[in-house]
C-alpha cells in the first residue's frame, strides 16, 4: 500500500516511520490514571483514552481540567471485562438495547456485544460518552475502542458516525479485506471495515496502518518485545502503539488478574527505554492531537 498520506500533511517524508505512544483505559481504575498522569507529565507517551462510564471518570476529567495541554481521547466503552468491579450503560438502562448482560452491566466480551447490541443504542451510547467528556471538560482529540468492542459489520459505521459528528478521528487501519480476514473477521465485517476506512480516507480524514499491542498475558520481556514489535512500523506507515499502564495497588491487583503486566508497562515507559530506542531508530513519534488538527473543516 503507498505511503499514508497522513505524512505529507504532517510536513514528513514518504519513507518515515511513525509511531503514537497511546495510554488505553485511563479512568478506568485509580491505579490507571495515575499511571498516565505520571508518563504524561514525563513525555514518555504521547496520548492517552479515557473510559466514560468507569468510576474513576470523572477523577480523569479533573485531572484533565488541570492538564489542558493533555491529548486525551474517549476510549468507546460497551464491554465490562471484569467480575467483581463492573460498569454499564450510561446512555440507557433497557435491556432492549442489547447494551447490557443479566448483571445489568456491559456485556464481558466484544463478541456478546457485536451479536446482541441494537446498532442505535450502541450510536447514541458513544454520542453520549462522548458529550459527557466534553462537559467534563475534556477535549477529545480522537475515539477509539475498548476491546475491539465497535469492529464488527453491525456497529462499526456508528462508531465511525459519533466520532466525525464530534470532529474527531475514529480509530481505523488502512488495511485491505484480506487483510482484515487474516485477522479473524468475517468476510461481511472484512470487507465493510476496508471501504469505510477508504472512504473516510478519501475525505481526508486521517487512518492508521498499524495497531501494536503486547498481550496482558505476557509479562516477561516486555521490552524486548515491544521494540520487537514497533519494528514492525514500515516506512511511509503510522503506528498506533497500545499500553496499558497503571501503579500497583491494592485496589489493582484486586480488579485486575494481569495486574502485573499493566505495572509493568508503567515501569517501562517510566524508564525512558521505550522512547529512547524509538528515537535511536529514527522513528517519528506523534500524538493523536496531530491527527485531530487534521481533519477536513466540516468533517
């Protein structure tokens, strides 16, 4: 695929290599925002998302307020992973909107979600994510997904419709549909994901190439890997480099079995390691405030 065009109107060469150090799940416990708090104020990530409906939302919002030079994005959240510390709908409590489970919580998995949630509810529940945020005194530079959550045939081009509505970049790769297939998505969602991204691309809305993110369920050298991994950015393409960092606490380790590996991405980004070895490898690193800065007057 030729070089995203997203370079050139950055002022970049063809052949760069370009990366967004991206902070997920921020808000989504204590632990996480203080972790990106921290690598924020350090410059060791370039961006970060915020889960909406988590209880530490609006701690995250505060802290926002306090850091407007902060590039913070909504996370679109419609799965609640988790046993005994859960989350729901703010949009709606009616189980005909497919957004909840017998706990009356988001369902556990993206899966449940992409067969069970009316494509409506799901649009207005990002609508409202979004608003919330904004009148929290957040100011989105983009929308991402929480687990993967919004690719799927039914839900994607209202994902995609909330966050050009908001004048934000939505989360999207500039990959083919084989591509997409290879991935593990149906031939309907394979296809659909590929032309939408196309299309937005033709309206000069900036895309991706390349989603990077280590397990959870790896916590040995997770710096080796990591750099392993970035180098999988090509020349001419934008990486989007996905952590999950958080301080180790009581309340962490009590929410989370892959606590280990989210203390660890902090440990790492906090180290400099991260930063230091892209920037020895010449790659561009960006945030998603950049990509934001890009979008066409009128979307």
């Amino acid at each position: 695929m030729e070089a995203n065009p997203v370079l050139a109107r950055l002022g970049l060469g063809e052949a760069d290599r370009v990366a967004i150090l991206h902070v997920d799940d921020v808000g989504m416990c204590g632990a996480s925002l203080d972790a990106f708090s921290d690598l924020w104020e350090a410059r060791e990530v370039t961006c970060g998302s915020v889960m909406v409906p988590c209880p530490w939302f609006r701690a995250t919002a505060a802290w926002a307020r306090e850091h407007p030079d902060a590039d913070l994005g909504v996370h679109a959240t419609l799965t609640s992973e988790w046993s005994g510390y859960r989350w729901g709908p703010v949009s709606t409590r009616d189980p005909a909107s497919g957004l909840m489970d017998e706990e009356r919580c988001f369902p556990r998995t993206s899966t449940e979600v992409a067969a069970r949630a009316v494509p409506a509810a799901a649009g207005a529940e990002l609508r409202l994510q979004i608003a919330m945020a904004r009148d929290a005194g957040i100011v989105p530079t983009h929308l991402d997904t929480h687990m993967g959550s919004v690719m799927s045939a039914r839900l994607y081009g209202e994902f995609v419709a909330s966050a050009v509505e908001a004048g934000v970049p939505p989360f999207g790769l500039r990959l083919a549909a084989e591509q997409w297939k290879k991935g593990g998505y149906d031939p309907e969602t394979a296809a659909m994901l590929a032309d939408t991204v196309k299309g937005l691309e033709a309206r000069g809305i900036p895309m991706l190439d390349r989603i990077l993110q280590l397990s959870l369920s790896i916590d040995d050298d997770r710096l080796g890997r990591t750099l392993d991994m970035v180098k999988r950015i090509e020349p001419g393409q934008v990486g989007y480099v996905v952590f999950h960092p958080a301080l180790d606490t009581a309340e962490l380790r009590a929410i989370c079995p892959d606590w280990h590996s989210r203390v660890g991405d902090h440990e790492l980004l906090r180290s400099g390691r991260i930063r230091s070895a892209l920037a020895d490898q010449g790659v561009v690193l960006i945030g998603c405030r950049e990509l934001q800065q890009l979008m066409p007057i009128g979307h």
